[in-house]
C-alpha cells in the first residue's frame, strides 16, 4: 500500500514541474541551530548530537534518518527512517514524510546551500539548520 502511494503522489507531484536543481539542495547533513514560535526563539542549539540527513533516490524521493557523527568523519545511523517526497502546492515547497501509516508535512522556507528553514505543517514553528560540517580534528 506505501508503495502504491509513492508511486502515485509521484507521479503528480512530478506533473507540477519542480526544478529538481533547485530541491537538490535539500541533499546532505543539516544541524538544527534553532527552533522559533510565532518569530521567536524559543530553543537555541550550540551543538547537536543527532543530524538530519536527506539522501535522495531520484529527484523528488528520498530517505530521512537522523544520523550521528563521529569523530573519524562517518556517521552513525539509527535504525528508524522516513521514506519521504517533496511536492509542490500553491506555489510553497513541501517534504512529506512517511512513517508506516503516518504522514508528517514540512514546508520548506528557504533552502540555501547552507541554510534550511522548515515550518512545520499549518503551524508557526520553524526549524533553522545550517548545512553540517564534519569534525576537524586537525584543529584541535
């Protein structure tokens, strides 16, 4: 049935015309930096255990984990996963989530090299993230 529905959301979403180019950037390890309610910040982050990694299987489908770093520049990944497909709605971008028989939607706000917005879906909290960088143990 999940599969089903992928593979028609798909084919809809892909009616729409989204840039690939432009989504790609979505790709690779984000660090949430904060987390803001109604323009404020309500959680500031110095550092994060857990990073977000979007890994695309073509251009409008992927898998989401939270990953760990380690100090030898891999990463530690946790079991669970979301398989997700970005969409386009009225002109706003979207990542749709899917978890078993859960939906969870994030409208994308900006989406930089490295920098990354996301609402959470009908709601007026956001999620900062700047693009992760690895450990550099040469610093130290």
């Amino acid at each position: 049935m999940k599969d089903y529905i992928l593979s028609a959301f798909s084919l809809v979403i892909i009616s729409c015309g989204i840039p690939s180019k432009d989504i790609k950037k979505l790709e690779g390890f984000w660090e949430i930096q904060s987390v803001q309610t109604d323009g404020q910040i309500s959680k500031s982050f110095k550092a994060s255990t857990n990073i977000d990694h979007y890994a695309f299987r073509d251009s409008l489908t992927g898998v989401y984990r939270k990953v760990i770093p380690q100090f030898d520049g891999q990463f530690k990944a946790t079991t669970h996963y979301n398989d997700f497909i970005i969409s386009q709605e009225r002109g706003n971008w979207w990542i749709n989530q899917y978890n078993f028989d859960q939906v969870y939607r994030m409208k994308i706000i900006t989406l930089e090299d490295n920098k990354l917005i996301l609402r959470k879906d009908s709601t007026e909290t956001d999620y900062i993230f700047k693009r992760f960088e690895p450990f550099n143990m040469d610093a130290l």
